[in-house]
C-alpha cells in the first residue's frame, strides 16, 4: 500500500499501448495452454503442472505475445451487466516489510525501510517499525487462512529482497528465506489461491542503496540477477510476477522531496533518475524472463503503477489540464512501457527539458532513453497493473515558472491539486471517497494504450480497525460497482481485482494509526490473531455471487 503526502500538487501522466494479447477478456479462462512441464527447480515436491487461470485471462495464448489484438466490446454477447464476467478473478494483497516482522531472524538482512524505522524514529506515527508487524513470518498459515476464508483466487504478496539476498547479489543467497517462501508458495497452492508475487515493494536491501539505490544505474543489473533468483526459485509455481510497487510514490517521496523511504533529497533530479532505472531494471527482468523462462514456465509480467485520475477543477479549466495532471504521474511509467515508442510523455521530455534550460543546465533533469532501450521499454509488460484509491481536481499553476527556485517534480508538473467538498474521507488524510474515478481512469488505460489487459492490484479503504467496518464496505461496494461499468458497459479489459488488505499491517509512515485490513490484527495481543471484520463478509459474498450486493 501506500503512503502519500496530502498537501502538494499533483500531476501525472500517460502512456501507450502494448503488446500482448490475443483472448479477449470476456472468453474462457481454462487451463494453461503450451508447454508446462517443468524441467528445473532445486525443490524436491512440486506439482506437475500449476495451472493459472489469472495468467491464462492475463494472456491469452502465447502466441498471442506481441500481436495486438482487435478492440472487443464484451457487452454485446448478453451478459448481465450485473455480474463479474466468468473468468474475472478476486484476490488480496500484502507486502513484505508491512507484514513479515523477524526482521533480524534468520539470515535477512537490513532493508531502506528497517533503516528509516531505526534510525528516524521521529518521522512514523508512535515511532512504530515493522521489527514484528503481523509476523507472517510465523504466521503465514494464518494469513493463507483467512485468505480461503473469504474465497479468494490469490494473493498478491511481495518477496523481501533483503530476506533473500541480504547483500543483494546471488552470491548471498540465504537458503532460510528460500524455505519459507516456498512454504508460503506451497501453502497457497494447496488451499487452491494462485501466488502473484511483487518482486520489490518498497524494501529495498540497504546494501544496495548504499551503493546509490535507483538513482544509480547500478540497479538494472542487481535487479536482473535477482529477478533470475526469483524465476528459478519459484517460476515453477508463480506464473504471475510484479516487477515494481507504485514507482511514482517511492521514486517522488523516497528520492525527491526526501520525505519517505529511503529518504533521499535530491529534489527536481533524483525522483527522474530513480524512475528512469525503475523503468530499465523492470525490461531487463521481463527480457532475463522471455529469453530464459518463458518457454518452460509460460508465466506473465507486469509492473504496478499508482496514481489518481484528474477532473477539471473548473468550468474555466481545460480538459488537457486533467490530462496533463495524468500524463506526468501515470503517463510518466505507462507510456514507456505501453506507449508506441518506449518514451516518456511528450509534454514531460519538453516541459522539463525547457525548466532545466532555463535553470542553466546543459542537459534535461529528466534523462534519456537510448533507442535499443526505447525499443526494450515497449511492449515490455504482458498487462496494465495499477492500485487505484483515489482522485482530485486538477488546475494549471499560472504563475511564471522561476528557475532560480529548486526544481521539483511537482514544480516542473504545475497541477494544483483540490477535492470535491462532496467526496468523504478515510481515516487517511490522502484517501478522499471518489468511486467514479476508477471508472474514468480504466478508461483512459482503454484510449491512451488500446485497452490493455489490466489486473487491479490494490484498492482499499482505511480506518480505526473497527470490526463494524461500514465505511469499508461502502468503499468497496462503490468501488466494485465503478468496475462493473467499467468492464460490462464500456468494454475496459479488467480480468482481475485486489483488495488491500487482507489483514491490518504497518502503514509505512502512518505506523499502526490507520488500518486497511478485511481482517483485524491484535498488535497488542501476543497471538495476533487475525478476527474477521464485517468487510471480509461483504467480499465473500461478492466473491461467492459475482455480483455487488446493495446491502
Ligand atoms: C532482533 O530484534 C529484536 C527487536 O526487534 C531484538 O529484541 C532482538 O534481540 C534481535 N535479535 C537479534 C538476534 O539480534
Ligand atoms: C459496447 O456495446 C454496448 C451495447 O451494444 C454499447 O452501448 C456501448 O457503447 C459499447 N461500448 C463501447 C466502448 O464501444
Ligand atoms: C487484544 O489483545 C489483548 C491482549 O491479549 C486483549 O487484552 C485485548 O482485549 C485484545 N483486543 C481486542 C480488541 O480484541
């Protein structure tokens, strides 16, 4: 999940289109078709063969890698606008820092976030860590629990890379770490629920920022390697892998304003540095990935983005103020990746090109692709991943722009951010109630990249963790609704929803202060039980009915 300011300004941006697809999401999602036998893998139990339905609907055929498909409008086919088409999927989300705890057991090593917890105290509400967070460490049979419980299909989790490789490198591999993912991993096959695994959310090994992290270009290369760990490792049974969680909060937050994890100011120049190798460590791992495993493990990449969809803030507004507001917080990752020509928007490269100029640099704050790596930035995801919570009225700064100021992303972005008095909010400052900008920004996934397959990978709602979560619910229904519409009556490809949490965790900067669970964590308790909330019974039943019930 997530942590965003709520004061600055926002902008974000675009993108482009992708490649590969070829069964439409409204067909069958059945078996995996192709070659699934699997020769590697060091573990001595294994499945045969692990079917995937998610990454069947994500993908279509192999064959179909790299072939546009035509545009196809699923509601014509008389299905019940109502319901969730047949195939679509639901699963819940965690990732590792805000869950695991045993944050110095067993061979793992420091990670940016046991650093921030550690050593700046004063910066997380109650001065709270993740030193035992839920301790799914220990715990995960619990978590898979509550996972059937509900009827989930999967479970989005993320590996800590620091737990893995402590040093970062394949040299340090910590065979600990190897045994209680596959447990985990095994856990979840056995109870029926398909593992999605976030490679890196957040918890970056603190050896590799010490070595400049994502702003240093040093990264691609680490990244590749590890992603190799993970493909032999686990590939056998994940068949759907998350590259990056939300770049535009830690790349803006972590290495621009210097606000969040791992707390870099470097403000107008590391935000753009740390995206541009965000974006390039993620092609080598989908290419590392096509060129060694696809063939035998027929699995499918994507990367997660976040960001908001934008109104006008006004009658006297322009359309292409929202737009822009898009294209330089979505557009900035998505039109790389699904774009036509593996570039950054067009309005960022010159916007930013002009600023530095006027600053009296030599060269753009924002760096620049080379054409072999345009050419492996595009196409380079299998679907549009994307954790949707929230939107905001966009207004363009009219003010003159002053280069003797420092640059910032949100300087050179100009987008003045509001909300609607109407919309509620969470317990989450950032988190105002908006469940048709969920709809409106599927939408424009479906004109900016020729409708891509898209898997939701976190929505949620925060609170106090009461057990009469009412709120929640509403969120959820609202939202759930939006998706509906989205899918059913504009023909947006959605093949799969996650819900953030399934259980209560830390909330980065905001400690233990604001809860997004289905299921309630006892923090105090020295159990930890997990107690279902009145939400967990509202998503069984969607789950169980493929319909949004209205009470
Ligand atoms: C691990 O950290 C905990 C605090 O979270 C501390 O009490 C414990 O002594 C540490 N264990 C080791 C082996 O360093
Ligand atoms: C899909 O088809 C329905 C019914 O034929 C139509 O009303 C709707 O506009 C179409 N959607 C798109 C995006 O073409
Ligand atoms: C949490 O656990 C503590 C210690 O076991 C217990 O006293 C308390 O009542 C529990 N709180 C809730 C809300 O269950």
């Amino acid at each position: 999940m997530w942590y965003r300011h709520l004061v600055s300004p926002a902008a974000l941006p675009s993108a482009v289109l992708l490649v590969a697809w070829a069964a439409l999401a409204c067909e069958v999602g059945g078996a995996v078709a192709g070659s699934t036998s699997q020769p590697q893998l060091v573990q001595p139990f294994r499945p045969a063969q692990v079917p995937s339905r998610l990454r069947h609907a994500l993908k279509g055929g192999l064959e179909a890698r790299g072939t546009p498909a035509p545009f196809s409008n699923c509601t014509g086919s008389g299905r019940v606008s109502e319901q969730f088409p047949p195939n679509f999927l639901f699963g819940a989300a965690t990732a590792a820092y805000q869950i695991e705890g045993a944050w110095n057991e067993s061979g793992r090593g420091p990670s940016v976030w046991d650093t921030l917890t550690h050593t700046h105290p004063e910066l997380v509400v109650d001065g709270a860590t993740g030193d035992r967070a839920a301790d799914s460490y220990h715990r995960y049979t619990s978590d898979v629990g509550v996972l059937a419980s509900v009827g989930f299909n999967f479970y989005r989790f993320s590996i800590s890379w620091s737990r893995l490789l402590p040093r970062g490198d394949p040299s340090s591999l910590n065979n600990a770490a190897v045994e209680y993912y596959n447990a985990l991993i095994d856990e979840l096959l056995a109870n029926g629920i398909e593992p999605v695994v976030t490679m890196l959310h957040y918890d970056l090994p603190q050896y590799l920022q010490n070595l400049g992290g994502f702003a240093s270009p040093l990264i691609v290369e680490y990244f590749r390697q590890y992603a190799d760990v993970l493909f032999r490792t686990f590939g056998d049974r994940v068949k759907v892998w998350i590259t990056h969680n939300e770049p535009y909060d830690f790349c803006v937050e972590g290495y621009g304003t210097g606000r969040s994890g791992p707390l870099v100011y470097a403000t107008g120049v590391g935000e753009y540095l740390c995206a541009h190798h965000v974006l390039l460590s993620h092609a080598a791992a989908f290419h590392h990935y096509e060129e060694n495993y696809l063939e035998t493990q027929s699995g499918v990449i994507g990367l997660t983005l976040s960001g908001r969809f934008y109104y006008p803030a006004g009658n006297d507004t322009p359309p292409a103020v929202a737009e822009r507001a898009i294209e330089f917080q979505i557009g900035w990752f998505a039109d790389p990746l699904f774009g036509p020509d593996g570039n950054y928007p067009a309005t960022m490269i010159a916007d930013i090109g002009e600023n530095s100029m006027r600053e009296g640099r030599v060269t753009s704050r924002l760096p620049t692709f080379t054409d072999e790596q345009r050419r492996a930035l595009r196409g380079s995801c299998d679907f549009f991943a994307y954790n949707y919570y929230s939107s905001r009225l966009a207004a363009l700064a009219s003010d003159d722009y002053d280069p003797t100021v420092l640059p910032s992303w949100a300087r050179d972005a100009r987008i003045i951010q509001s909300v609607d008095p109407g919309w509620p909010r969470a317990k989450s400052t950032w988190l105002y109630v908006v469940p048709e900008g969920l709809r409106g920004i599927l939408n424009w996934f479906r004109t900016r990249y020729a409708n891509p397959r898209v898997l939701i990978t976190e929505n949620g709602f925060s609170d106090d963790g009461q057990l009469q979560d009412t709120g929640r619910i509403d969120y959820y229904r609202g939202h759930l609704r939006a998706l509906l519409a989205a899918i059913n009556e504009d023909g947006c490809r959605v093949v799969g929803y996650t819900a953030w949490s399934i259980i209560d965790n830390f909330e980065w900067l905001r400690g233990y202060s604001e809860k997004f669970g289905l299921f309630y964590v006892n923090f105090s308790s020295p159990t930890l039980e997990r107690v279902p909330k009145q939400s967990a019974g509202f998503m069984s039943q969607v789950i169980s009915t493929r319909t949004v019930p209205s009470t």
